[in-house]
C-alpha cells in the first residue's frame, strides 16, 4: 500500500491536557485534516494525572498515538517538537519549508534560509522561552507579589501556607531571580523574536516566510500565553507590536478556532493561559 493511502487511513489520538502545550497538536491535526480522536484531562494540584503514566512512562502531555494499517502495535510519540515533526513528516509535507535552493540539494550550506529558520525554531520554542517561562512560574510561586494577578487557588494556598517569617526571605530571593535573571532573559527572547518578524524571508508574516509553518504553531502557545500576563513575562504591545499581531493572526485561522471550539465542546472551556 502506498505511504500516502497508509496515511489516510491511520488514526491519531491526541491526549490532551488542561493549560499544556497540547492544544498546539490538536490546531495542527485540524490543519492536517486527519482523522483523529482526542481524550482530555485535567490537572491535579498542577500536575499531570498519573493516569498519563499508562501511555508513556513520563506521563506528561502531549501524547500522540498513531495507528496504521501493516503496524502490530500503535506508535507512541511524546515531546512537542517531535509530534510536530512526525505528523508533518507523514501527513503534511507543506507545513515544513523546502529545504534546499535549486541547484544545491545535498549540499552543506545548500539549505535555504525558510528551513533553516524552521529546523532552528522546532528546536528553539520548547528548548530556549518555555525554560524561561517555566522558570517564571516556579518564581511566581515563591513570591507574594500583587501586580502578578494570580489565576490559581493552588498558587495562592501554596504561599499563604507558608510560615511568616519565611515570606520575607522567599519574596526576596524570588525577586532578585526575577529581577537578574528571568526578566533579562525574557527580554532578550521577545526582542530577538520580534526582530526575527521584521526580517523574515520575502518580506513574510511569519517567522520562516510568507507561509505558516508547524514552528509557527509550536510557538504559538508560549507567545499567546505570555502576551496574557505581562507583569509576569514582561511582553506587552507597545513593545513587541510585530509579536502580538503575529499571534493575532494566527488566531484567525478556521483550524485554530476548530480546535479551540473542540475543547469547549469537550470541556466546557478553554484556558490558553500559562
């Protein structure tokens, strides 16, 4: 059987958790228009459910399994950035840039600038900002710090719980980590991607060029989230306008909006916060 008639016949499952990165492989798989089924879940006092642990060992989310015909058991694939990969690998070639110029195929330095962006950026969303941005949550947890705006009980009874005298010196070593370290940091991400956006390829609208691209989308969900808590990862519009009107396009995608409308159907609701 040819790959691409395998393909149409596989099965996707997507397993989905509340405020993860997973909502990024649910838009893609509508972007796909594969056949797929998604199984929810919800934290448990922030953390993943153990019951992800019967899927893959970490049991962290996202999790996708895929089924196909000739296969004796379904693959499973965890890590945002090697779903991505493999799901455009099989299912959607266009969502990754041609890789080498014409004339150049093969060739060391042959690759054209589109998917060199797009092979840096698979790797740079999940091993470069989301470090950061984690590093901003866990600070946030240690400090009493009102222009944070805390979304979660969790967080709150986790530092009213806290003894006293203890606050004081938790409050303080948060804010120098905040201050010298996660902030700078923070800072340098936003103003290098927004540099990326005024320099793209042919004058594009998205990182890698004029086309969306799964890296695009990978990176979607940090920068969504931050933009909605600026006191805490310190992107705002007036500073990073390229940044806001990126994602802000994005959003506007039919694909996007599916996948979102499809949690709430599920759900409820949908929280694209960090």
């Amino acid at each position: 059987m040819a790959a691409n008639a395998i393909a149409q016949k596989a099965k996707v499952t997507l397993y989905w958790l509340e405020k993860s990165r997973a909502q990024r492989m649910l838009w893609l798989l509508e972007e796909l228009n594969v056949k797929y089924e998604v199984k929810t879940y919800k934290r448990q006092n922030l953390l993943a459910p153990p019951e992800l642990k019967a899927i893959h060992p970490l049991g962290k989310s996202p999790i996708v399994s895929i089924e196909a015909p000739g296969m004796s058991k379904p693959l499973v694939l965890a890590e945002s950035g090697c779903i991505m990969e493999y799901l455009v690998d099989h299912f959607g070639p266009q969502w990754s840039p041609k890789r080498y110029a014409e004339g150049k195929e093969g060739q060391i330095g042959g690759e054209t600038e589109e998917w060199l962006r797009y092979r840096y950026f698979m790797h740079y969303a999940e091993g470069s900002l989301t470090l950061y941005l984690i590093m901003a949550k866990v600070v946030e947890s240690m400090s009493v710090h009102p222009a944070h705006n805390l979304r979660t009980e969790t967080m709150t009874e986790i530092r009213n719980n806290a003894p006293f005298f203890v606050r004081p010196i938790t409050n303080a070593v948060a804010g120098n980590i905040e201050s010298t370290f996660v902030h700078p940091n923070l800072k340098d991400n936003w103003e290098f991607l927004e540099g990326q956006l005024a320099t793209s390829p042919n004058n594009g609208k998205y990182l890698c060029g004029k086309d969306i691209t799964a890296a695009d989308l990978l990176l979607s969900f940090p920068v969504d989230a931050s933009s909605t808590q600026p006191s805490l990862t310190t992107l705002t519009k007036e500073k990073y306008p390229r940044l806001f009107d990126y994602v802000a396009s994005m959003k506007t995608r039919e694909a996007y909006k599916r996948a979102v409308q499809k949690i709430i159907d599920i759900d409820g609701s949908y929280d694209d916060t960090l």
